[in-house]
C-alpha cells in the first residue's frame, strides 16, 4: 500500500487508486491512513466525523463507511492481480478482511511493507 497523506489523500493498493469520493469515507481513509499499522479506535472516527452531538447509530455509519472502503480494496487486489506479470512471485496473497482489518475497539490499515509520504517526512526530519 502506497500512502500520501501530506497534502491531498492518495492511498493506492497494488498500484490501483483506492481512494473515495465520498466526503465522510474519504474523512475515515485519512484517518486510518495517517495511524497507519496502528489500530483507531472507533470512538476515534465517531468523534472525527461528528465532533458536536454524533447521530445515534454513527458506530454504524462508521462500518458502511469500512464496508465502502473494503470494497474499493477489494477491487483492487483483484485489478493488481489480473495486472501482475504471469509467474511472478509476491508475498502471500492479501485480502481487503486483513488490509483493513477489524480489530477490538476500532480498526486497523495495515502498509503491507508499502511506502507512506509522512514515514518519509518524519525520517527526513530526523536525521536533520
């Protein structure tokens, strides 16, 4: 997975761009685009997208929005792999469940050892 958060989202998995129109999905992309590898709490999200007084089932509005955006990965992991080279070898084939998985509490993106703008940016800075 290929992630660009600094500027304008652009998340990419297998070199197919998964990143939504949908102002609230694209919202919860970001989210778990910039805690990448790292779980975010539901309550997370609910508090991102409704700052001042959440709709009574926002922890559902949140899992269309996971259901939205596993189907665009799911998408593109079936583009990549009808792309990849005949014969090509790749680590063990991933699945939208695993990319975005469901962990207790919240849920968690993982980078499949893929390349995120901000990792760059802070190692950058870090050496000064």
């Amino acid at each position: 997975m290929d992630i660009k958060v600094l500027g304008i989202l652009s998340v990419e998995e297998g070199g197919i761009p998964i990143t939504p129109m949908e102002a609230q999905v694209r919202q919860v992309l970001a989210l778990l685009a910039a805690q990448v590898d790292h779980t975010v709490p539901t309550v997370v999200l609910v508090e991102e997208l409704w700052p001042v007084d959440p709709p009574q089932h926002a922890t559902d509005i949140v899992e269309r929005h996971i259901r939205r955006l596993r189907d665009l990965i799911s998408a593109a992991l079936s583009r990549a792999a009808l792309e990849a080279p005949h014969g090509s070898t790749h680590r063990e084939p991933r699945s939208a469940d695993t990319v975005l998985a469901s962990r207790p509490g919240g849920y968690r993106l993982d980078s499949g050892g893929g390349t995120s703008d901000a990792w760059t940016f802070a190692r950058a800075a870090g050496a000064g």
